[in-house]
C-alpha cells in the first residue's frame, strides 16, 4: 500500500485557515478519484475537497468543527499505486472542487495590520479584525480563554469577550497624571427581546450562511452610519434598445442580455468621476481604491445572497460585462463559485427591481462605503418638456438608491454620484451595438 496525503487547499490569497464542518467518507471507507471526501468552509466560502486518487480512507486526522491551517495535513488514503508513495516528499495540496455559497458581500476577514506583541498564540485574520474594531490590545487579547484547537481564540470566543466586557465594564483607576487624550464612545448594551415560541410555530435554526449574513449586516451598521438618498431615472432608451436587441444577442451569443450589465457599466464610469464613493475607511485613513470592483448581490436558491465581484469593471465594454455577469451569476446560483470571485469588491450593486420592488435601503457591504439599489422599473405618466409646451408621456422609470457611510460620503457627494447616474442612463445611446 502506498500513503497519499490530503492538505487543507488555500482558497484565497487572505485565507489561512478553514473549518472542517462534515466528513462526506468514513475511515476505512474507500474512494474514488474526484468523490468528495470533506466539507470545509471559511468567512468567505464554502468546498469540497475531492480525493485526487483511488483509495481508500486509512486516518481522518481532524474532527469536524476543528479549525485547519491552510497546509496541514488532514486525511491519508491508502492507495494501490506505488507511485503515489510520498512519505518523503513535501505533501501534496488537492484543489477543492469549488461549491462555495457565501454572502455577500466582500469580508471582514481580510488581512489586517495589528500591533507587534511577544506571545507565540496564533489569531486568525478575522480574530484580529474584531480586535481592532473593538480597540483589544494583543495583550488584552492574549488573557482571552481559547476554545479552539490548542487553545486557540476562535470568533465566537471574542465576541462573547468584547459582550461581556460591554456589559460589565471595569471601573477605571484615579489618575495621578495628566493622561493622553483618547478618542471614546460610549458603549451601549443592547438587550434582545424575549421571544416565546406558541403551539403550531416551526422553529428552524438559521444556516451557516444565514448566521453569517445577520452577523454580517450588524457588523455594518455598526460600523458605519448609514444615509440613503434617492432618485428616479428615466429608463426608456434602454429599455427600447434592449428590446431591439435581445433576440439577435441570444441567438448570436446563446445567452441573455439582461440591464444589470448597463447598470454596471455606468458606475463603473461614474465610480472613476468620484473616486470618493469608490473607497474605505481605515481609522482615520481613508483608502481611495485603484481598481474598480463591482459586487452584484445574487440571490440563491435557498433564499440566501452572495455578492461575485466583476473585477476591473471600467476595463471592460459592454459585451465583456455581459459575458462576466451571466458568467458568475450562473454558477453563483449552482454553488459553482472560485473563492477569488467573491473577493475584492469596492463597491455593491443590489437590484430590487428583479423582485418588482420600487426601491429600498441596502446594507453596505463593509469595507465599502457605498452600496446601490436598484428598483424595478416600471411605465409612468411623465411631464416632459417639449418646445411646444410640457405634455404627458408614458415613460419607463427606476428609482435608485443609494446608502452611504457617512463618515466619509456625505450629502453632497452621495447627491452628485446620483445625479451623474442619472444623466449617464438616460443619455444612453438607443443605437448601441453590442
């Protein structure tokens, strides 16, 4: 028998370490090549890794819900193939078969810069992250119990730190000295409402995305003091030329062409007239991104939401947006997804309108500092100015909106972006080819 070993596969440039959450095969059970062997999943995303040979499982070496870094041997298969011996060779990392089917929305889990401390205690990126968020000193958070593997400081052992710490504060020492002048906030302890279940209620545990997307959005407006602004736009050259075009486009490229591609073209244009909007918030550093990124919020199945990212989208013309947004869109809703795809975002599009909304205030999907809705667009009675006089038409109208942190995207500019979109979209050229 020959030893062929099962790394945790790196499934993104910021991800360290997954959590194995379901063995698929048991020891002493055999496999196949490319049957799935395990489930892991991160803050990100969600895979399989599947057996790259035939074998059959000799160790499992984690247990399910233990957290693995990325590298580290997890299972060995014992196979008939001498060939694959590698006792003595550096172990083999398996790509995961991507079947990812996270939120949304680009995470909070990305690397973070941290103060140098001397404990060897090993935190993850989003560990670090919550720390700084809630001002824990690495020495702080080196006194924090550890219910991880070796000990180790997992997300929800912070979170129960930094509630317990709200909700018994301690008393502060007289000074003696004049001391630094610091910034603070007063921390606030919110207390849920009691909630009573009745005879003939269906009580289901929320999903493991479903956890993370309502931690997420409390995350959010946490951080960041949300305003939305509103306007309506005037859709009907677009509406008329993609009338025109939508049968020859499928027929020619074997796909639809739907408004989310025209949508994203314009704020990627309008993004680049107002790099403000295109940005993150850093303490007291405000990041102006390079690149523009945009994250189109999906919705799936099974009533969750994940945000794949075009990336580059101002690189791209029309046709190329197109193809990429059918693209991920497609495989986002069959769990088809690369880790790398839902990464990276600088800014959200949400439209509402699939779902015949008139409009609505979205979430912002940290660490941006905008997010647009779309609403449904829908045929109005419209005065219009004529040299002849104002008359009444029938046009096709969207209400946009837009929600903005206001730490750094204040009315002004939140007004302008809109008001830029709005002239964008309605000079739309009826003649487009595409």
């Amino acid at each position: 028998m020959a030893k062929f070993e099962i790394v945790m596969p790196k499934l993104g440039e910021s991800i360290i370490e997954a959590t194995i959450t379901k063995w698929l095969k048991e020891e002493g059970e055999r496999v196949e090549e490319d049957d799935s062997i395990v489930e892991i999943a991160t803050d990100k995303v969600d895979s399989e890794i599947p057996s790259p040979v035939d074998g059959v499982i000799k160790k499992r070496l984690f247990n399910e819900g233990d957290v693995v870094p990325v590298g580290e041997i997890i299972a060995i298969i014992d196979t008939d193939d001498d060939s694959s011996e590698v006792e003595d060779e550096e172990p083999i990392e398996v790509k995961s078969a991507a079947s990812s089917i996270t939120e949304e929305i680009n995470s909070i889990s990305s690397d973070v810069k941290v103060e140098a401390h001397s404990s060897d205690r090993f935190y993850s990126p989003l560990v670090r992250n919550i720390a700084k968020e809630e001002n824990i000193s690495m020495q702080e958070l080196d006194t924090i119990k550890g219910s991880g593997k070796d000990n180790r400081v997992t997300k929800d052992d912070i979170l129960a730190y930094v509630k317990a710490r709200k909700e018994t504060p301690a008393s502060a020492p007289k000074q003696t000295q004049i001391a630094p002048i610091q910034k603070t906030t007063q921390a606030v302890t919110v207390q849920a409402v009691p909630v009573s279940s009745e005879e003939g209620d269906t009580i289901v545990e929320m999903d493991r995305m479903r956890k993370i997307i309502a931690e997420r959005m409390l995350t959010s407006k946490h951080i960041s003091p949300h305003v939305t602004m509103f306007i309506d736009i005037d859709m009907t050259n677009i509406v008329n030329w993609r009338n025109k075009v939508k049968n020859e486009f499928l027929k020619r490229e074997g796909e639809k062409i739907t408004y989310t591609p025209i949508f994203i073209e314009a704020v990627a244009k309008v993004l680049k007239e107002f790099p403000g909007v295109n940005a993150s918030v850093d303490g007291n550093n405000i990041i102006y991104r390079k690149n523009i990124n945009v994250g189109m919020a999906t919705a799936l199945p099974n009533d969750n939401l994940i945000v794949p990212v075009i990336k580059n989208a101002d690189q791209k013309n029309l046709l190329g947006i197109t193809k990429t947004v059918n693209s991920l869109a497609g495989r986002a809703r069959i769990n088809k997804l690369q880790p790398d795809e839902i990464q990276g975002g600088t800014f959200t599009v949400t439209n509402f309108g699939t779902f015949d909304n008139l409009t609505g205030t979205p979430i912002i999907n940290q660490p941006e500092v905008a997010i647009l809705g779309i609403g449904t667009i829908r045929k109005q009675p419209t005065v219009l100015e004529t040299p002849d006089g104002d008359v009444i038409g029938i046009r096709h109208i969207s209400i946009f909106s837009l929600a903005m942190d206001h730490r750094i995207v204040d009315g002004a500019m939140g007004g302008k972006f809109l008001k830029r979109m709005k002239e964008v979209l309605e000079r739309f050229d009826p003649n487009t080819e595409i």
